[in-house]
C-alpha cells in the first residue's frame, strides 16, 4: 500500500475520532451553555475561512473570479449549487484562459 492511501485512511480515522469524541464530550451534557453553542455553531464558517483565504491570495483571475461567482451564487443558492457553480466557472475559465 502506498503512503498516500496511507495518509488518506489515517486521515479519515482521525477525523472520525475527532468528531466522535466531541459528540462523547458533549452528549454527556443535559444542556449546552449559549455561549459553547454560539461558538461551535461559528465553526464551520472559521474552517471555510481557512480553507479560502490561503487561495484567494495566491489565485491568478480565474480562480479569482470562480470565487466571486461561488460567493453570489451562496446569497441565493443552497451549497451544492454553489459549489457546482463555483467549479464549473473555475473549469471553464481554465480552458479559457489556458
């Protein structure tokens, strides 16, 4: 086996570990406090920032604009048609722009 499978299969274990350890920790909870909800609800949005932010200052004009039509596309559109979108255009504009 070769070491990408093996970073991928270690990968997804540790990930699922990750997730349900936090489910353990707070399922043994009867209640959240607001400000512990507040917090893990702002989460996904920190990860989406970290993913997007190394790119966006690294990108040529076409992953620039791949980003401004995915970003338009999520004020109207739930997240798989914005990310179909987003793709598409970044796809096209690659062949485009070579």
């Amino acid at each position: 086996m070769s070491d990408t499978w093996l970073i991928i299969i270690a990968g997804a274990v540790l990930t699922y570990l990750t997730r349900a350890g936090g489910h353990l920790v707070l399922s043994r909870f009867d209640r959240i406090h607001p400000r512990v909800e507040r917090a893990l609800n702002a989460v996904p949005a920190a990860v989406l920032t970290t993913l997007v932010a190394p790119a966006t200052l690294s990108a040529g004009p076409a992953e620039l604009i791949a980003l401004l039509v995915a970003g338009l596309l999520s004020l109207r559109f739930g997240l798989l048609t914005m990310f179909l979108g987003g793709v598409a255009v970044l796809i096209a504009l690659r062949q485009v722009m070579g």
